[in-house]
C-alpha cells in the first residue's frame, strides 16, 4: 500500500543521496514503453570514451569501448582500469573525505576530486573511474552520486566532458534506483564492488541454493538490475541507456537550491532543504556507527525497518498502534478512539513524516458555531475509495466497499477489472453494490459498453500512485472463473495491463478518448488520474482542455502494495506538490472554474482532508484507510495471494476470514467529515465549498529545530495567484465535450424504430473526418435499454461513404452492423461490444485492396466481441488488448494482437514486427506468403506456431474468409478460397502457451519429453509419439 | 517468514505436558521434548507480516519475523544472535511469559496464533546444546564501575549488557542465592534452577562480580555504593504485597505466597526448612486468595506438596472463554487462562471476597468466611450469599503495591510516584543523579520480559550518561536497547 515512511529530507536517520530523488515519468506528453513484451526496441548498449564531433566520420570516431550492459564484476573493473590501449586509458580518482572535517571537509574533497579529474583529462586519460575503496577509521566515502555529479559539472564547465567517460567503484549502489540515477547523472558504467562482494560472501556462508554458483549469483543479480533499469527507463518512455544517460530524469525534493544549482543544475527542486552540511553529516553518522568498537554479541545490523516495519526502525504512517486504533473506532464506533488515531498521525512533530506535517491551519480568534458548518452527511458525498480493481482485492472487499459508498453518497471504483452485470441492480436488503466509477485502464479489460452506461463516471487512468508509468500483471493464480468473466478473459491466464494506453500517445489522442467515452455516455463525469510530480500541473491544464470533468491528482504514498519495490518507494511525488501545482496552472490560466479536482495518497485524517481543500481539491479520495477499517493488517502479502484476512485475495478459504462490514468504511468517512467539520468551524467555514483554494489559511510553519527540516521552503505551495474575482477557485460550470455536433444524432433518430419497437432498420450516410467516434453514442443507447444482450443480429444496418474519423464503430453493441466505403483514421472498433464493422475501398477505386492501408493504427483496442471484416491493409498494434472479437484484415503493422487474450484473427498478408507480443489467449492465422513470419515477424516469447491442419480449424477459417469475401467483395479473399490447396499449407496458427494449458492442449515439448520418458517402450512407438504431436 | 502458505497447511502445535498425576510427583518442568521436526513446522506458519504486531506487542521487541525464519530454516547459530539481539534470556522467557506476543500475533486475528513462545524456547536450548552461547566478554574496559542492586531480571539484564559494554559490574543480592524471584518465587516446575545457574556462569565468565547476602540499606551503608561506584541502578524489585487485613489475619496459617513458594525452592536445593518456621500444604485444606499467576504458581506447588484439596479465588468476576470485546486484538486480551497448575486440580472461583478468618483455641485459621461480589469497581456484595469454606492453610496472592520503602529507598531519599514506585525521568534516572532503577521497583510489578526491557534500557542510559561525562568514552559504541 504505497510508502509510509518519511521523505529523505525530513527522515531522522540518515539516508542514502539516491532518496532524495524521486524518478520522473510519462503522462499524458508521450507513452511510456512496454519494456518486457517490447524488448525489440529497448537496449542497455552503450559504447563510452571520447565522444568526438559526430558530423566528422573518422576512424577515431569508433574508438570507444563497447559496453552491453553499464554493470562491471569486480573483475571486469580491473581489467578496465589497467587498460591502456589507443584512445583508452583509465585512472583511478579517490572520492572520500575526513570523516571528522565535516561539510568543509566534503566540500574540500569536492573541489579536489574536481581538480584532479580535470588534471587527468589534460592528461589524456580518458576513462575516469571514481571510486570510494579505501573508507578506513578516518577516512568517509563521498556518495557516489554527489563525486559523480560534482566532476561531471566541473568538466562540463571547462567544457572538456566530452573527452572521458565516467565509472563509478563504489560500495554504495545495490537498488535499481541508485543505479538509475547514477547513469541518469552521467555514469557510464558502475561497479558495484560491495554488493557483489556480499553476494559472493552469501555463497561462502552457505546460504544460497547448492546449485547456484557464486558466479551464476553474480549473474543474476546483474540481470536483475539490467531488467530493472529498462523498466525504469521505459516508464519515461525511453528506449536505450545511450538516451537515459545523462538525460538527469529526476526531480529532487528536499534539496536546497545552492546544492542543486552546484551539483545538479538542470532538476527540478520545489521545496528547497538540505544542503552539503547535512550530507556531510549523514556521511558522518554512517562512518562512525560502521567504526565504532563492537563486542562480541553486537554483531547484528541495526533492524532498518524501511520495508518491514520495526521498532526502533523507521518511522511508518501505518504502524501496529495506528492500525488498530483506527480499527477499533470503525469497529465500536467510538470519535474518542478515532481522535487518539488522528492525534498519532497528526502529531508529526516528533517523527516528521510528510509535507503536510510542517504546515499549520489559521484559525480564526473566535471559531463559528459547529452547528453552522455544512452537516457531516452532506461533506461524505465528496469521498471516493481508491481504484482497486477486483482481482486484486476479494469479491468481498470490493463489493463492501461499494454498498459503503453508495450508502453515503460517495463514489466506489471498479478499478481496472470490470464489473460483474449482476451488481448493477440492487439487492434485496437494497443494499447497491455497483461501482460508481467505472475505470478505464490500459488493459481495458472488461469495458463493455454496457460496463460504460452503467456509471456516473468514467476514470480514464493514465497513471497510477504506486507505480507511474507502468501496467501492472494478475498473475494466472489469481484469476478464477469469476474474475475470468469479469474481465472477460480466461480463468488461469495472467493478464498484463501495458504501461501506456495504446490510444493515448499524447495529449490530442486523450481528448479523443475523453470524447470517446462521454458519447457512450453523456450523463456520466469523464475523469482523468494523473500522478503528483513535477510539470502535472501543465498536463492538468490539458486534461481541462480536452474537456475532461474531473482530474485526480494521486500522491505517491498511496496506490498498491503489489508493486515493485524501485516504484513503491521512488517513483511520484507528494499529492501536495502536485495539487497545488494544478491548482496554480489552472488559475493562471482560467481553467479551474469548468474542473473538478480530486486528490487522494494517504488522507488519513480530518486535517489532512482539510489542507487537501485549502489547497485547490474538493474532492477526496481515500484507498488505504477503508481497507485498514475493512481489517486489512498491512501484511504486504498481496502479490502472493495469502491476504490473512481475506481482502487481497482469491482463495476462497481466506476469503471466508474476510471481517469488514460496509458499517466501518462508513464509520470512518463519518469520523473524517466530523474532524473536519471541527477545522472549519475554526476557520470560519461554513461550506467546504469556501474553503477551496484558500490557501492564505495556511502557514507554512517550519520546524526549526530540526536539522533536516529547516532548510524547507514551502512558500511555493502556498503561492496564490492575484486574479479578478471572476476566476472562480473551483469548478462551478461544466464542460462543453461538442457532442452536439455528434454524427449519432441522426443514427439514432434513425433507429428509433429499432430501439422502441424492434423493428430492423437500414440507413446511409456520407461520413467526413470530423464525425469521429461514429456508433458509440447509439451504442450507448442501446445498452442503456437493453443491457449487455443488445439488439438482435440484423437490426440495425447504416452504410456510410468517405473518410471516416477516429473511433470509427467504438464501443458498438450486437446487432448493429456498421458499414463504410472510404477509409477511416484510428482506433476503428475500439471497446467494441458485439457489432459488426465492415470496411472496404471506393468501389471505384483503382489500387489493389491487399496493399493499400485502409484503416489507421490501434484497432480494436479492448474490444470484447463482435467482429470486423477489413479489406485492406490495417496500422501498428491491430487488435491490441482484444478480449473477444473476430476479426480479418489482410495486412498489419507492427505489434499485431499483442496482450491478446481472447478472439479470432485472421491476416491474409504481411505482418509487421513483434506480432503476438504478450499474446496469451484468443488464436490468431497469419497468411505467410513470404515465409518468414516465423523467424523475422512474430514474437514467439509466449506463442507456439503451427500449421494450419485440424479440420475444425480449417472449417473455421474458411467461413470466415467466405464471408469476408462476401461481405466487402475482396479479391484476395476470393483468390485464397479458389486455390485453397496451394494457399492453407502457408497459413500458420499462432497459438499462445496459456491458452493451450487453459484448453487442455499438449504442447510439443511436453509430448517430446513424454516420448523420451518411458524406458521400457520401444523406440518406435516413441517415435510414433512424437509423429502425432 | 517461514514459508508462504505454512499458515494454511500447518496447525498449531504445542508440546505435551507430562500427565497431570505423573508430574504432581515431581518438581521437574513439565513439558515433553518437541522434535525439531515439529518446531520447524510450527515456524513455518510465520507469515512474515510487513507490519509485524508480535514484535511491537513483545515488551523487548524481539525479532520475531527474523528469527522465525531462521529457525524454519535450519540456521540455529543464526537465530540465536538475531534473539539474543533484543532478549538477554530467552530461555527464562521461553518457558514463563505470558506471551504477549502471542495475544498480537496477526494470524490470532482469526485462526490460532503462531507458536512464538515455544520457538523461542527451542532456538535458545538449541544453541545452548550446541554450544552457540559462550562468554563474551568486552573487548575494552572503559574504567568505570556500576553496582546494580537486585539480581532479578532487570538486574541481571542490565549487569551483562553494562559487562559488555566495558564497565566494571558488581551485583548486589540479598539473598543467599542470585536470581530474585527466578530463583526464589517462581516453582521449578516452571523453571528448574539450573537453567538460571547456566545463564550466570555466561555471566560471571564474561566478568560480572555478584555479591550475595549483601543487602544494601541493610547490613551494606548505601554510601558504600555511592562512594565506590560512577552509577547505581536499582532493581530490587517491586516486594511489598498487598495484604487483606480482615478480622482474623493475625490467626496462624495465613501467609504471604512469598512466605510459602521461595520455601519449596530452598528444599529443592537442598535445603531443610527448620519446621517451626515451615509452610507446608501436605495434607491441608488450602485456600489460596488471588486468580493470577502467583496464585497459579502457589496452587501448583500445594498440589506437589500433597495437599488434601485446594481452593483458589478472586474477587473479579470470571473472565470470558474467548477474548473478551473490551480488549480487541491485538491487545493483551481479558480471557480465562488454564495453566498448567489449573489442569493438575485444585477448585477456582470467582467474584468472591473475603470477609473474616476464624481459628482454633490454638490461634490456628480453620475457617474463611466470605461473600460473592458484583462486579467491579463497587464489588457490591451479594445479599443472602454468605458462605464459610474450612481451610487451614491461607496463602495471600493478591499482587505487589511495589517496592519495599524502608530501606535504600529511603536512606537514598529518592523521590517516589504517585504510585509508590520510585519515581524516573525518561532516561531511568531517579531523583539523584548518578542513582537509577529499572524493573518492578520502577515500574510497579509486572512480567519478567518487562524487567529484561527494562534492564537493557536502564543499562544503555547509563551507558549513555557515563560517556556523556567522561570524553574518552563518546566513541564508545552505544548499547542498542
């Protein structure tokens, strides 16, 4: 459940430098990349040295070192540095300071570390290793990040950079983080002498598996970091280290400005902070708890507690004393035992935790009587639980959590999982146990149109807190039937979410998707979830621009505890950096008055909720203090599904353990809106309406005292603009999303037969390319009538002629047969639902259908039934994230069904690259005239090949090509069936391995290790074995 | 963490007690051996919480996550320094705490709880076995000397962590034997002697100096300490009982348990107790006053005795069969406890108090008249359920009011808290400089892993106060508490 424990720059104990930074990434300006299933695209090669002038192309232009990964063994470091070859010659620079000198004496060793480098470049070395070996009783390391930071600003500076590449020797890295940061900062290759020393040391113990060498360790460990360091720059949406290197992806909180602009000129740093003093000190404090004399029997380190909670350890928001206080006010109803938990929380003066903890509310002399602040019932309805999908919480859970909510007029989230059809009724004891707000993640698993209409908003996640800028994975062991059906897939298959939405490449492509959604459904609120850091607010402004209703702005604190640890703990900033950031841009630019803005990361008492509305929100969301009400104990167990109690998982024996009433999630929001109810009355509001944006009743009060916290400015978070009176501080009139314009409007009128009487209908139409999102609207229509069963097949039939917009057919449902002569642009069929689209060539046309494009790119993105019949040639990622469509097309782009988990797809031509990436149920037929789908196109990592040669499946791919023939004329479709003998030996099947195991089906290494396994059998009917297959 | 899915495979188990009749025999602990098999399995269901309550709710903080693992994996050296990291005597707990930590344990929410107590206990006579736990003594003398007055828990805590850190301890008993009341007060069939006698021989080899029968205030001048040593600390213990002066208490047969257990304790050494002076249950009817521990311990020891039947009462009312609503977990839960003394006889009762004692023509107590009682904290009488019990034998087991006052305390002047205990700052300094306490005498009574919490904290303030005096000492390492 996120991180709980305090920033660097206000942690009493001393932290590495890596903690004071925090990894940026994409949202919204551009898509981060899938680094696992794409690995095509990624690379870790680097090639260091003496970067000369690249418009000259001479042989010394070559002369660099070829690196494959930036990872050095020890072992490859010493060769490193005894080279001495052409252009390649290393030094070794010692970066470590007397300890007992202080920040004088880093900022000596600083200057010096600079001077000798610079000296070794006019020397003509050009490999710069800086290495912090040698740490004795006198002596401290310097953090590697700030050696490596300090030389490469010096040689920059003397304008001599170019000419060496710097390598980092320390003991220090040893997380993903740190290494991405000192390659971000500017190293070329890092040992990391310390870690694998320990590594080598946990073999000598015994401790590691016999049959793992401490070389195969070593290995491992590098691998991991390798595997690490794409995720990390993949979620920027970087593709090589080369890129990565030196790009300072960074923001820094906690830093002052003077160390910044010496050291790391160029990154952001909000707050200002610490500076070398307490860097020094930090180094200090380590160096002399490693040197002081030990006895015998204290040989233990001390607990740590940063990832598990100890005491003694770092402090945690979410402690044994703060879990079962707030559970036994929720349990026994009682505001006494609630206020001991607030008082925990906001007591922060002896363990600073968060931002919100330096800063004091304004209250008036005289407090307004509590009677005349907005009652509690009314302030409830501004809550919303967080998105947690079911699939990783329990049925039980999640619906809980759902009648709450709606009890007291709040809003629960799907999360990314769909939703069962059956709670969209209400219940006997009429409790309601639907979702309020339906999400729409990257894996648009489960957004039916009937999902859609059955909201009152629809989130689009871009990002989620835990973990930014990427997707996420339900490992097959939790997916069972019910949650198979709900995100219609298949029970037992993983399901990847990708990291970005493949129709969200940049901000023009949101505001599609926000149209998009709003035409399925008008009345709904369409949101948009952005992620705390720095430059969120311009993407806010944006988000208002394309006409969204609400944008979420999460903290970094909260999100899912099945997240990678690296994410957990470095990626995303405090939710109050990014909402008053928001809450600035938007005013400055008249925006804020037509947006709601909601923010969630760890609100966990009244006066958290209160700052969050003094600083622009109005409304709040809250995702671990319900589950901790709920009974979640903060195991962090979640990824292995053994929740204790019941609430992240899917075993049915736990899930019987499952404790939580909705009683308690509605305690709790009641005891919030009390606690605030008390702030307002002394702050003089009656309305949470007034205190939005009111940021002139905080004071930044800083804690002096502390020798960390006193160097923080939070002036900038408190900044209000000086507007005319008419810029309103919060959202006070709604979006005009354009539908008027919409081309549905005359289907619909159109249909009305149809829709109140069954009665088929047929129309035609001439389609231009700003009719975008053309059927969604009906479509939506119909669900609102007739659910998820729609129309029956044949009842409506609209031919349209031209160039059709975006989103042409999105979110379709059965019965509605979609029909076009031109071409259309991107993102045709997304979401669709059951309906049927066919596309084809002016009749009139000249070229040849097989080779010309027809359709754009991202087709079918999340559809979950229907089929599609295209003749001609479609974009990249066709029928990405498809969960149950048919469809046939007769040449693709790159990524071809990738994550596809369900459906039938047919391509009578070409296949770009990387087809089937992540494919893990449906079947695809690929026509490979060429021959060489196999060994150049298809991205075998979770797919098996075959032939095309069971008689069920040859039936089935022979209708479908019938019809294809039938239903827009195509020649090739003709051709193929009239020379069926020649043409289905070059059909191959592409069929993913969890789909087989799912369906029963052997694969060819497993019949192969059968044949081998009998001894006794005789080689011939091993042999026949194998010929069956 | 044991392994992932051991909570759902594994049920908890606990070793057997020897049969009720058998070990009434004797005064050895009661329990069978428990395979290592066993004891691997039963840390297997360590679920490795990310927020673990066992480790807040223990009063040491032990390690438990840690060492369960270990322990589930066979690392025996391993785990011993990961518990002896935050529990000097893992073997005192291992076999008489309450076990808090237990009451905690996140996987007692709704199915039973990890057997924390019994793990403990099997790492520590493990590595005792296997000869992990040897002398350590400091490494560098700082000059400074300490005397620790009490030889309990706390005392003993304090002392070898003082050790090791380099100081020069000696340890004050005023009794004939060290431990306080793990030697004399708690029975041998909860704890046999010897294992107390290991853990000071670790002790007394890593330099520890014990002076017993020397009892400061008494016939050791408290200036003797001051003079001598650079710090005090105080762990005599929280000793004066709290006594029922009804009508009849001056009548022969009514003793404090402090009277009557350390007895069984000394004829387990060896030691014959001059009859004028001996409390024996052998063939009396015994009353014992007070449902806790002490009382437990007062009724197992009657039973051994032979005594011919036993009754033992309590003025609150019984407590619930599960953990009772008012103290939800993870709290310590209010929840009738069967020990093992419970499980060899004697008849318990509840919401009983008694009004007066009558005797012989000798002055001997031969009967306890008493009344049932409503709940707290008015304990109204119930009208019309007077009754009289026959006993001749009394044993008072109604707790400590704290330390002893007449005595030290006094002659030292030291300040005292509203309670009667003696009264510190946060750093366990008393009102003197120089002069702390620890355990009971601080803290009023309370469990034994409470005064080893104690004494380790006291041991690094002072630590921290000596080397906050003297510069050569601040790069002394710190003790970690």
């Amino acid at each position: 459940m996120g991180t709980d424990v305090p920033l660097a720059c206000l942690s009493d104990r001393p932290q590495p430098l890596f903690n004071y930074f925090k990894q940026l990434f994409a949202q919204v300006t551009n898509p981060p990349i899938d680094p696992i299933r794409e690995e095509l695209v990624m690379s870790l090669i680097s090639y260091i040295g003496t970067e000369r002038n690249i418009l000259d192309e001479a042989p010394e232009n070559c002369h660099t070192l070829k690196l494959p990964h930036p990872i050095l063994t020890n072992r490859d470091l010493e060769k490193l540095r005894r080279v001495s070859s052409g252009d390649l010659l290393a030094t070794t620079l010692q970066a470590l300071f007397r300890a007992e000198d202080g920040e004088d004496g880093l900022r000596h060793s600083l200057e010096d570390l600079s001077d000798r480098a610079s000296h070794a470049v006019n020397s003509g070395y050009t490999l710069l290793i800086l290495s912090d070996r040698g740490v004795d009783a006198t002596h401290a390391p310097i953090p590697s990040l700030l050696a490596m930071a300090a030389v490469h600003n010096r040689l920059v500076r003397e304008k001599t950079r170019t000419q060496v590449a710097l390598i980092i020797e320390s003991g220090e890295p040893r997380e993903v983080m740190h290494f991405a940061l000192l390659i971000g900062y500017g190293a070329s290759a890092i040992n990391p002498y310390l870690a694998i020393e320990t590594i080598h040391d946990l073999k000598h113990r015994g401790l590691l598996p016999a049959d793992v060498t401490a070389e195969k360790a070593e290995y491992n460990f590098i691998k991991a970091i390798n595997k690490g360091l794409l995720k990390t720059f993949s979620k920027m949406g970087i593709s090589t280290l080369q890129s990565y290197r030196g790009a300072q992806v960074f923001e820094a909180v906690g830093l002052n400005k003077s160390l910044v602009d010496a050291y790391f000129s160029g990154t952001a740093s909000r707050i200002e902070g610490v500076g070398l003093g307490v860097l020094a000190r930090e180094a200090q404090m380590k160096h002399a708890y490693a040197f002081q004399p030990l006895t015998d029997s204290e040989t233990e380190l001390v607990v740590g507690g940063h990832y598990q909670y100890r005491e003694g350890g770092e402090y945690h928001l979410i402690n044994p004393l703060t879990i079962s206080k707030v559970q036994h006010a929720v349990r026994t109803n009682n505001p006494a035992t609630f206020q001991e938990y607030t008082d925990l929380i906001d007591g922060q003066n002896r363990n600073l935790c968060t931002l919100r903890g330096l800063l004091k509310l304004k209250y008036d002399e005289q407090p307004i009587p509590l009677e005349e602040v907005e009652e509690a019932k009314e302030i409830v309805k501004r809550f919303t639980t967080g998105a947690m999908s079911f699939g990783s919480i329990s049925k039980e859970a999640h619906e809980t959590l759902a009648i709450a909510m709606n009890r007291i007029g709040g809003m629960s989230n799907t999360g990314e999982g769909g939703e069962d059809e059956e709670r969209f009724k209400r219940d006997a004891n009429g409790d309601l146990r639907r979702s309020a707000v339906k999400q729409v993640a990257s894996g648009r698993f489960g957004v039916t149109t009937n999902y859609l209409v059955n909201a009152d908003e629809l989130q689009i996640k871009m990002a989620q807190g835990a973990k930014p800028g990427e997707g996420g994975q339900l490992p097959g062991h939790k997916v069972d039937e019910v949650i198979a059906k709900v995100r219609h897939s298949i029970p037992g298959v993983g399901l990847i979410s990708p990291p970005p939405h493949h129709d969200i490449y940049s901000i023009e492509d949101l505001a599609q998707l926000i149209y998009d959604l709003k035409n399925v459904n008008p009345q709904a609120r369409i949101a948009v979830k952005l992620v705390s850091e720095v430059g969120v607010g311009t993407v806010a402004a944006g988000v208002a621009k394309a006409h969204a209703d609400v944008v979420l702005i999460s903290g970094d604190s909260g999100g899912t505890g099945a997240s990678p640890l690296s994410s957990i703990k470095h990626a995303g900033l405090p939710w109050e950096l990014g909402l008053a950031e928001t809450q600035q841009v938007l005013l400055l630019n008249d925006l804020r008055s037509r947006i709601k803005v909601q923010t969630d990361g760890k609100l966990q008492t009244g006066r958290d909720v209160v700052i969050a509305a003094l600083l622009g929100a109005e409304e709040y969301g809250f995702a671990t203090m319900p589950l901790i009400s709920m009974g979640c104990i903060m195991m962090r167990k979640c990824h292995l599904n053994t929740c204790a109690v019941g609430i992240a998982t899917q075993d049915p024996v736990l899930r019987a353990r499952f404790q939580g009433q909705p009683e308690h999630v509605v305690n709790f929001f009641f005891f919030i809106a009390e606690q605030m109810r008390q702030h307002m009355a002394k702050l003089g509001f009656r309305t949470v309406d007034e205190m939005v944006g009111r940021v002139d009743k905080i004071d930044a009060a800083i804690a002096h005292a502390h020798w960390k916290a006193k160097g923080i400015d939070l002036e900038s978070i408190l900044y209000a603009p000086t507007l005319p009176s008419r810029v309103a501080r919060r959202c006070v009139q709604a979006q005009d999303h354009g539908l008027a314009a919409a081309l549905d409007h005359a289907l619909i009128a159109k249909a009305e037969p149809t829709l109140d009487h069954h009665t088929p209908v047929t129309g035609a139409f001439n389609i231009r390319n700003v009719h975008r999102t053309v059927g969604a609207m009906l479509g939506g229509e119909i669900a609102r009538r007739y659910g998820s069963a729609g129309l029956p097949d044949g009842s409506l039939h609209f031919r349209f002629t031209g160039s059709a917009g975006q989103s042409f057919g999105a979110f379709v449902p059965s019965g509605v047969t979609l029909e076009l002569e031109g071409d259309t642009n991107d993102y045709l069929g997304k979401g669709l639902s059951g309906g049927r689209v066919i596309a084809y060539p002016p009749k009139t046309s000249s070229f040849l259908p097989e080779e010309s494009i027809l359709v754009g790119n991202v087709v079918l993105y999340g559809a979950t039934s229907g089929e599609v019949f295209l003749n001609g040639i479609a974009g990249e990622r066709f029928a990405v994230r498809n969960s149950g469509a048919t469809a046939v097309v007769e040449g693709v782009g790159d990524h071809g069904c990738e994550y596809m988990t369900n459906g039938l797809v047919v391509v009578l031509g070409a296949t770009g690259r990387n087809f089937a990436a992540g494919m893990s149920g449906g079947i695809a037929y690929v026509y490979d005239d060429a021959g060489d789908f196999p060994t150049r196109r298809c991205n075998k990592a979770s797919v098996d090949l075959e032939p095309l040669v069971i008689s069920e499946d040859i039936e089935k791919v022979r209708g479908l090509l019938e019809r294809h023939r039938d239903l827009t004329g195509s020649p090739r479709a003709a051709w193929i069936l009239e020379h069926w003998a020649d043409a289905q030996p070059k059909f191959i099947k592409v069929f993913p391995h969890e789909y087989k195991r799912v369906l029963g089906v052997a694969r060819p290494s497993e019949v192969a290790k059968r044949a081998e396994a009998p001894a006794n059998s005789s080689p011939r009917v091993a042999a026949a074995e194998v010929q069956h297959g | 963490m044991g392994k992932v899915t051991g909570f759902l495979e594994i049920q908890r188990e606990q070793p057997t007690r020897r049969k009720s009749d058998e070990r009434i025999r004797d005064w050895f602990e009661i329990y069978e051996p428990f395979p290592e098999e066993k004891q691997r399995e039963q840390s297997a269901r360590c679920m490795d919480c990310g927020v673990p309550f066992c480790h807040t709710g223990c009063p040491v903080n032990n390690l438990i996550p840690d060492w369960n693992d270990l322990a589930y994996t066979g690392r025996w050296e391993a785990a011993i320094r990961r518990l002896h990291a935050t529990n000097n005597f893992p073997e005192f707990t291992g076999r008489i705490c309450p076990a808090p930590c237990e009451a905690a344990c996140v996987l007692g929410i709704n199915q039973p709880a990890v057997s924390i107590k019994l793990i403990e206990r099997s790492i520590v006579e493990r590595a005792w076995d296997e000869g992990f736990i040897q002398p350590e003594p400091p490494v560098q003398a700082t000059g400074k000397k300490v005397a620790v007055v009490g030889s309990g828990p706390a005392g003993l805590a304090a002392a070898q962590q003082l050790r090791r850190a380099g100081h020069t301890v000696t340890v004050y008993e005023k009794a004939d034997r060290i431990g306080g009341l793990l030697r004399y007060g708690i029975p041998n069939f909860k704890l046999e002697k010897h294992v107390v006698d290991r853990r000071i021989n670790q002790m007394r080899a890593e330099g520890v100096k014990f002076e017993t029968n020397a009892h400061v205030g008494v016939n050791i001048p408290v200036d003797q300490l001051t003079d001598q040593y650079d710090a005090i600390l105080l762990a005599g213990g929280a000793e004066h009982p709290r006594d029922l002066k009804i009508p009849g208490r001056e009548l022969k047969g009514i003793h404090f348990a402090m009277e009557f257990l350390p007895q069984q304790n000394r004829r387990n050494e060896g030691e014959t107790v001059p009859e004028s002076l001996a409390i024996l249950a052998t063939g009396k009817r015994v009353l014992i006053i007070g449902g806790g521990d002490t009382g437990a311990d007062c009724l197992g020891t009657s039973h051994r005795q032979g005594a011919k039947i036993v009754h033992q009462w309590e003025i609150m009312p019984k407590p619930p069969e599960q953990r009772a609503s008012s103290t939800p977990w993870p709290l310590w839960p209010l929840q009738l406890r069967t020990e093992s003394s419970h499980e060899e006889g004697g008849i318990r009762d509840w919401s009983i108090n008694s009004i007066r004692f009558t005797g012989d023509a000798d002055g001997n107590v031969t009967q306890v008249h008493a009344v049932r009682v409503g709940p707290p904290p008015k304990f109204e009488p119930v009208t019309g359920s007077e009754f009289t019990t026959d006993v001749d034998l009394v044993l008072l087991a109604m707790g400590f009011l704290g330390p002893v006052k007449n005595g030290m305390i006094d002659q030292l002047g030291l300040a005292l808290d509203p309670r009667g205990n003696v009264h510190c700052d946060t750093s366990y300094m008393t009102s003197k400089e120089g002069i702390f306490a620890a355990g009971d005498m601080r803290r009023g009574q309370s469990l034994v892993v409470w005064a080893i919490s104690e004494g380790r904290k006291a041991a690094a303030a002072i630590d921290n106060y000596l080397a906050a005096k003297t510069e050569s000492l601040r790069q002394v390492h710190r003790i970690h508490a």
